[in-house]
C-alpha cells in the first residue's frame, strides 16, 4: 500500500527545478481555531503561488503521509482541530499504521520534506526548550529534527512560551545555524526582540540561499533557521504579550498540562487571553515567513 503521497504538482516543480516551499499542518489543527486556520492555511498556499512558488502543505491523511495536500484535506484538518494527532517524528509510524489523520509538527514536516526533496519550509514558530525544562525535560523534537534533518526552516523565533535562551543553546549544540533575516536580534514571534542575540545576520534571500546552498556542498547534514522578525505594523507589545503569556503558563501548571499537549494549550490561552489580537498577528507573521521562504526558495533554485 501507498503510504507517501507527493502530489503531481509538487512532484512536477521537483524534476523542473521549480521552487517549493513546504508548509505544515500542525498550525492549522492545534495552532489556531476553526475557521481562521482555515482560511489562513488557504492563503498560506495562495501566498506561495503569488511568490512564483509551489506550495506543500504537509500532513498525514488516513494514514497516507502526504506532501502537497488538497484544498478538501487542508478543510477537514481545519475543521477536525485538535482530534488529528499532531505528529511530530515519533508519531509518524503509528499514525500510518493506524490509517489516521494528522497534522505534522515543524519536525514532521522536515522529515516529510526531506523525503520529498524539498529544501525550504515556511512557519510560524517553532518549538524549543520550555521552561523549567531543567526539571521537566521538555525539550521539542523540532530541535532534533533541526540536527539532522536538511532543510531550511523560516519561521519568527519561538514563543516566550519557550526559554529562548536554552532554546539557542540548544540549537548551537546540535550544529544549526540561526540567521536573522535583516537583524542580529532573536525575534521573540509576536515581538521583533527577544533580548538574545541570533549567530549571523544576512540581508537578503540571496546570500541566504548561497549560505544553505554552501551547506548542501560540504555535506554538512541538519537543518538551517531563518528567523523573520513580525513586520513592525503587526508587532504586539511586548509586556502586554509577555503578561499574558505568563498567566497562560500559570494556568496551564494548575492544570497539570503536560507533554504534547502544553504548546497548543498555551496557543489556545493566549489567544483566547488577548481576545483574537495574538491570532492576527500570529497570521501576518506566517504571511510574511512565506513571503521570505520564497525568494529564497526562488534563488535556491537558481544556484542548482
Ligand atoms: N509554536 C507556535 N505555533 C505552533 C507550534 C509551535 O508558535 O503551531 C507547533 C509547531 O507545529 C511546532 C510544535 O512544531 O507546535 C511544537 O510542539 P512541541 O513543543 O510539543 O514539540
Ligand atoms: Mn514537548
């Protein structure tokens, strides 16, 4: 049985060395409520083919992992929600196995674009080390993925949800490159500032493409992060944000929340804490990675 699908678009802009750009599924299911997700993982795809580029959205449907998925596929994660599993590496074989829906994490979508041949991928944040991770161990698989998994990964930070000091530590430790995209500054997803620093800086989608093309050619095997500050109109402010996640973390404590299930709890409360104001600057800054992810997906193309 056909347990990978790529769908003839992507698999044709593949063989032409047309740009692809991968985007994941989680983000639609645990990430943001039904209908939003929805509409915006539809203008995520409309987004990409403005840019010159094929989109790849990526999930598991009755169990098939499929890489470029339909517009009815995308409507039944949105409208199913949190009842996919979201699949991060882990996840993947059991979900196929099973035959069930699901929606892939930063770190399942790498995988599947690995598969594929896809070598830029668009998002919002990413996961990383949690707080407390010194007692909890909660460290997301995305960073794993980061290390050994070849593709470029756009997104605006991580969450202050996150340690996003451990965060970059950990990245470090595992061999991948941060490179702020116009900035030295670790954007902090819904702010343009985290308070740390990113290792390199590059102005363009071009010098970004030569950086990950030289790292295709000295084999060196893992991923690259393309941090995209949230354009400055739809940035929140930060202590306003930062309050509010702070209770979302408080309540999720008293709630036991734990495991896979933390981040998109915390989504969820931030989201509902800042009455839908964190929601639309989550979607601008998704818009604006996808903007980013292909010029360099397009430039990429050109040094091949
Ligand atoms: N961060 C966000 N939005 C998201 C996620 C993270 O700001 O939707 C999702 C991504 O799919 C990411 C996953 O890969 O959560 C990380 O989950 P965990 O922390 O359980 O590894
Ligand atoms: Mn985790």
């Amino acid at each position: 049985m056909q347990i990978i699908k790529i769908s003839d678009e992507v698999t044709s802009a593949l063989k032409n060395n047309r740009p692809v750009v991968a985007l994941e599924s989680t983000i639609i299911s645990h990430g943001m409520p039904y209908p939003q997700n929805v509409e915006t993982a539809r203008m995520a795809e409309k987004i990409v083919r403005e840019n010159g580029c094929v989109p790849a959205t990526v999930a598991v449907i009755s169990g098939v992992l499929t890489i470029g998925c339909s517009d009815a596929e995308i409507e039944l994660l949105g409208k199913k929600g949190t009842s996919v599993v979201k699949v991060s590496r882990r996840d993947l074989p059991i979900v196929v196995a099973k035959g069930l829906d699901g929606a892939t994490t930063v770190a399942g979508t790498m995988y599947a674009c690995s598969l594929a041949g896809i070598d830029v991928f668009a998002t919002g944040g990413i996961g990383g080390v949690h707080r407390h991770a010194d007692k909890t161990m909660d460290i997301s698989a995305d960073l794993d993925e980061l290390q050994q998994t070849s593709v470029a990964v756009v997104c605006a930070g991580a969450k202050s949800i996150l340690d996003i000091g451990l965060t970059l530590e950990c990245l470090e430790t595992r061999g991948v490159p941060v490179i702020g995209y116009k900035t030295s500054d670790m954007p902090a997803f819904y702010t343009q500032k985290s308070g740390f620093k990113t290792d390199y800086e590059l102005d363009s989608a071009k010098e970004i493409a030569q950086a990950i093309y030289a790292k295709k050619q000295l084999k060196l095997n893992g991923g690259m992060l393309i941090v995209n500050p949230i354009p400055n109109e739809y940035s929140m402010d930060s202590d306003y944000i930062n309050s509010n996640i702070e209770q979302a973390l408080t309540e999720a404590d008293a709630q036991g929340i734990s495991g896979k299930n933390i981040t998109p709890f915390l989504l969820d409360k931030i989201q509902k804490l800042t009455c839908g104001q964190s929601l639309a600057a989550n979607i601008q800054l998704v818009f604006n990675n996808i903007r980013l992810a292909c010029g360099i997906a397009k430039e990429l193309c050109n040094l091949k």
